[in-house]
C-alpha cells in the first residue's frame, strides 16, 4: 500500500522488466565466419568469440516518426499518415574481442549485408501462404522470404548498423575505463516497409496478444531479427568477416504503447514546429526529463578493476550512486515539475529500488547536512513552481519543513523518479 501511494514520486517500470526476462527466455544470438574472397561459410570453434543478444524495442522517438513520413512522401506516399507506417525497431548485440573489429569499414565494405527481418510462423502451410499474400501482389517494394519446412514467412526490414563510441573505446591503448580488449554493443536499427497495415507496429503487437491469449490457431509466434557484418583486424583471419545473426520473440520487443499512428498526429511536418505537441509553447510547458545510469562503485579485485556495487554485499546501494541525490538537489531547486529516470542493470533492480525507497523516506536534513536549512527556508516562501537559490545561509525554517523527507520534498516540488531496468 505505501508503494501505491508513493508512484507519484516513484515508479518502477514493470514492462520493460517482463521485456528483459522475455529477452532472457527467448533471444539467441550465432556466429558466422565467412573466407575472403570465396565467401564460404566456416565455422570456427577455437576464435572464442562470445555474442549476445541485449535489448530490442519497438522504436517509438517522435524525431524517427517524422523522419519516415517525410521520406515516405518523397518515394511512394503509401504511408496514410503514419496509419501504416511499417513498425520501426531498435536493438543491440554484444561482441568480445572489440580490437579486432573493422570499425571503419562495416559501412562502406559491409553495409549491403547487413539485415534485419521480423517472422511469423505458423501451425499449417496454408496460413502461412495466405499470410500478406494479396499485400505482396501490390507492394512490390516488400520482400519476403518463406521456409515451408517451418512455415514461417520473414519480412525483410531496411537495416542500419551503428558502432556508437566503438572507435574510441578501441583506441585506448591502456586497460582503462575503456579498455579495448572489452567486447561491444552494436546497434542495428530496422524499418519495415510502409503501406502494410499489418506491418505496424501496433498491428504486429495485437498478433502477440492474441498468441498470448490463446485468440488465434494459425499464427504460432512472432520474433525480430537482425544480421550484422564485421570485418576481422588480426592475424591469419586479417581481412576475413563474420556475421553475427541474433534473434528476439516479439514480447521481448513490444512496448507499453505501440500505436505509433498516435505519435504521428502529434508531429508538424513544417520547419518551425509551431504545431507539434511536442515543442513547447512557453517556458512554463517545458518539461526537464534527465536520465541517468547504471551508476557503479568501483573498486578492485585481486588487482583489477571491479565493481562494488553488484558484489553479494548486505551494505551494498545496487545502482543507485551518490551522484543521484546530488542531482536530485538540483532538481528540486531548478527543475520543479521534472522527470528523472534512472537506469538499474535488471540483476540489481531490487536492491536498487530498496535502497532508494529508503533514501527517499530519509530526512533531508540527514541527506544533506550543509544545505538542507537554505533550501527549506526558500520552499518556505516559493510557490512550487519556483526556482530556488543556492546558498550557505541558514535561515529560519517554518517548523512544518524541519521532519521533511526527500520523498515529500519531492512531492511538493512535482518531481517523479522513474527506474528502468
């Protein structure tokens, strides 16, 4: 009941938590090596090489949105509107060995082979030939591809690879922060094609819900994958690339809200966004939404770098740092009315969400002992909505502020926390 009363202030997100189990159940991630110039495959067990598949999502930033509707009104305009606007999807797989991926050529020398698809399979070959067919005979930009042995039909999506701060974790010669011999996340986005209403996001998340309830017969299941091509920078396989094909079931994938039709209509297609929901009006309706995270306390081990807070330790904070209630301090005296969203690796969500509950439930005199007075006595004269100095002067405080926890303060100043695993 005190949890239900206090998601005002903080809010754990239960669904991308059942996605990251669902990740944990279902998603697979293989390895392919490929000889240069015959390109057969092989297959090799002693590289050691480790892939895995992270997250996935359904990508719903409105900056996206409006990027497939303005490039669909310059090629086929089959869009509606973002009505049928094909699912778009983001997702990222690790790799070891980070120094020996070719990170300046995987677009120029690669890029035509990476892929990304989305599955439905089915329980008869006859759902499955009948599935999208009329749709294939007008759309001749959608491709697919069908394995009557399972029958299963794939369409292929529109992939783009991305090595986010690759290039620079890989030029570290030291065994830093960002030592290269660490593996990497790789990006690989994905847009299915538009003018397919069953190829929305929104559509493709019904179909799993009525798997999941038990509504349909004929579709078995639904997953999201993706091929990515890296080139190889060392030794006898100089030269050489693998392709690493990873997989997810499409609850791992879907979101809270995959409508993103909803997202579309909110958006101005015009340069100066005056009619966009999204773009404020005034300084008092912009929102603050700062995100932070997974925080560590390292800390070393038989001579090594390590991280405290996911030992087995009973004095152990999970992800929450220090740094949180410094941000928050500030929050609360220049972003009243704000988000803050913090990102806890999933293994430590429960202790993390413990040990904020209880630093929340703690008074702020305890939490911070130089400033607490200043900052009290300003919300004692302030309206909610105010921003509040910072100083060293320790006025008066009104005897209603002096057993104030974080959580109320919080509470007052309209600031919620949200955790995301």
């Amino acid at each position: 009941r005190d949890r239900d009363r206090d998601r005002d202030v903080l809010r754990f997100d239960l669904d991308v938590l059942r996605n990251v189990h669902a990740t944990y159940q279902g998603a697979r991630s293989r390895i392919e090596w490929k000889q240069s110039p015959a390109n057969t495959p092989l297959f090799v067990a002693n590289q050691n090489i480790t892939v895995a598949p992270l997250m996935a999502t359904v990508d719903r930033r409105p900056i996206l949105v409006r990027k497939q509707l303005l490039d669909d009104r310059k090629t086929r305009n089959v869009a509606r509107n973002g009505k049928e606007l094909g699912c778009a999807l983001s997702s990222t797989t690790f790799v070891s060995h980070l120094k020996h991926h070719d990170l300046k050529k995987y677009q120029q020398k690669y890029g035509h082979r990476h892929g990304c698809e989305v599955c439905f399979q089915f329980s008869n070959r006859k759902d499955m030939t009948d599935f999208l067919s009329e749709r294939q005979n007008k759309a001749k930009w959608m491709t697919i591809e069908t394995n009557a042995s399972t029958s299963t039909k794939c369409v292929k999506g529109q992939a783009t690879v991305t090595s986010r701060f690759g290039q620079w974790q890989q030029e570290e010669e030291t065994q830093g922060r960002r030592f290269q011999g660490f593996g990497y996340p790789w990006t690989v986005d994905c847009l299915l094609p538009n003018g397919i209403p069953e190829l929305t996001c929104k559509e493709i998340s019904k179909m799993q819900r009525n798997i999941d309830e038990g509504r349909v017969d004929g579709l078995l299941d639904i997953r999201f994958g993706t091929k990515l091509v890296i080139g190889w920078t060392e030794g006898t396989k100089r030269g050489n690339y693998f392709a690493v094909w990873s997989q997810w079931p499409w609850k791992a994938v879907m979101s809270h809200d995959d409508d993103r039709e909803e997202i579309a209509k909110k958006l101005s297609m015009t340069w100066n966004d005056e009619t966009s929901w999204y773009v404020p009006k005034s300084g008092e309706e912009l929102k603050l939404a700062h995100v932070e995270g997974p925080g560590y306390d390292q800390t070393e081990y038989n001579g090594k770098p390590s991280i405290r807070s996911i030992d087995p330790q009973s004095n152990s904070k999970g992800g929450v740092h220090v740094r949180l209630l410094v941000n928050l301090y500030h929050y609360i005296r220049n972003a009243p009315g704000s988000t803050h969203i913090v990102a806890v690796v999933d293994g430590q969500a429960h202790r993390s969400y413990e040990y904020l509950t209880e630093a929340l439930n703690t008074n702020i005199s305890l939490l911070y002992r130089d400033f607490w007075q200043s900052l009290l006595s300003e919300i004692n004269h302030a309206n909610p909505t105010d921003l509040l100095p910072m100083h060293e002067d320790s006025s008066t405080t009104s005897h209603a502020f002096t057993d104030m926890t974080l959580m109320q303060l919080l509470r007052l100043r309209k600031i919620n926390i949200l955790m995301v695993p």
